[in-house]
C-alpha cells in the first residue's frame, strides 16, 4: 500500500496541472499547421509534425480541426482573412482617389513581402486547382468589403474625371495583386533566368516605384480615340 500524501503534496498537486486553455491550444495548433502546409504543401504536411510543432497531440488536432483537411481549410482561411482585415483598416475617407488605389498597393505589396507563407500556400493550392479553397465558404465572403472599398475609389477617381472611364474594381485589384505577387513568389527562377537578384531590396523598391508608375498611367490615361480607318484612308483623285 503507497503512504499517504501529505497535505502539502495534496495542495501543490492542483499547482501542479497545468490549465488547459481551449482558445490557446486550438491558436498554437493552427499557427504551427501554417508554417508545416506553407513549408511542404498539403500532401507533404504530416499531422503529427503539426502536433509537435504546436506541443500539443494529434487527439487535440483532430479534437478541435476534425482532421487535415478542415484543419488545412483552416488554415487558408486564417491566412487570408488577415489579409482582407488589414485591408479593412484603410481608410480613405479623406484622401484623394489616385492616392488611395496607391495606398491600397502599397499596403497589398508590403503584406505579400511580409508573409511568405500566404505566397507559398497560395502557390500549393494553384497547383491543387483551388480544391481546398472551394470547400470555404468564408473565403469568398472575405472579397466583397475589399473590392467594395475599391469600387468607392474608383467612382470618386471617375466622378472627379480625374480616372479614365470603365476601370473595373476586380480587373484593378487583380492586376495590383499580380503585380505585387509575381516577382516576390517567382523571385528565385526569374533571378536566375535573367542573373539579377529580383529579391534584394534594393530591386524590390525599384519595382515598387516602376509598379506605381504603370498603375498611375493606366488610371489617368486619356481616352483620346484613335483616328478611324476611314478617316485616314486618302481619296483617289
């Protein structure tokens, strides 16, 4: 029979345990499943290796994800939705539209440099044709206050006349968002394609500049028309 525990030893035990902390736990999980599926994609991720990146087990994985397919939805979702809610926080109440649309690149190209893992697990899921991304629902829902938010720029850049007519908000963020992507996520091939290092700071901010540049001639382009066939063709005698 075991001695008894002393009433010091029955007090400390309690001390002892650590608490469990759902919110924390399920944070720890998913933070570590970004780094493991942006590291080696969905089918090279292991769910164990995401349970001890996270000091946590596969029971609390599957316990509070269901298993590696919701938890890499999860995972999609969390990556983006901090985008779109940084997005959010622009204000461009009282700036002027060209300066806005600007911003609004500045701020898309500085979060795309800064999260290599929203590159990386973007690129996986490409090659997955969007499999994972079509199970969310949460994600296209994210898009509309963002292309909302643009839209509004482009109307007043338009009512303003100080934006050429017809600049579609999807088209634009689209380009802003290629042009903000490609040479960070391609940056290692095409610098050896063209033996010039794309990804040191010092080409990044001329692209940045360059990129300004092209966006700000596209939208204040003049609309002047091109002469017709007719008008140009000469008369015989």
């Amino acid at each position: 029979m075991s001695p008894s525990k002393s009433k010091a030893e029955i007090e400390e035990a309690p001390a002892k345990r650590a608490k469990r902390d759902p919110a924390k736990t399920r944070a720890s999980i998913l933070k570590a499943a970004v780094a493991e599926f942006a590291a080696k994609g969905y089918s090279g991720a292991r769910t164990d290796q995401i349970a001890k990146r996270a000091k946590s087990n596969i029971r609390m994985l599957y316990h509070y994800f269901g298993g590696k397919d919701a938890l890499y939805v999860c995972v999609l979702e969390e990556v983006l939705a901090k985008l779109r809610a940084e997005e959010l926080q622009l204000d461009f109440t009282d700036t002027e539209p060209l300066e806005g649309v600007l911003q609004m690149f500045d701020f898309i190209d500085h979060h795309f440099a800064k999260h290599p893992e929203l590159r990386n697990l973007l690129a996986f899921e490409n090659l997955n044709r969007a499999l994972h991304l079509k199970r969310s629902a949460r994600i296209p829902e994210m898009a509309t206050p963002v292309l909302g938010l643009l839209g509004k720029l482009v109307q007043r850049g338009e009512a303003d006349g100080v934006f050429r007519p017809g600049v579609d908000p999807l088209q634009l963020y689209i380009t802003m968002v290629s042009l903000a992507y490609y040479s960070k996520s391609h940056g290692y091939t095409l610098s050896r394609i063209f033996e010039t290092d794309l990804l040191s700071p010092a080409w990044q901010q001329r692209q940045h500049a360059h990129t300004r540049q092209l966006l700000t001639a596209f939208l204040t382009a003049s609309t002047v028309k091109a002469p017709s066939s007719n008008a140009t063709r000469k008369t015989k005698p």
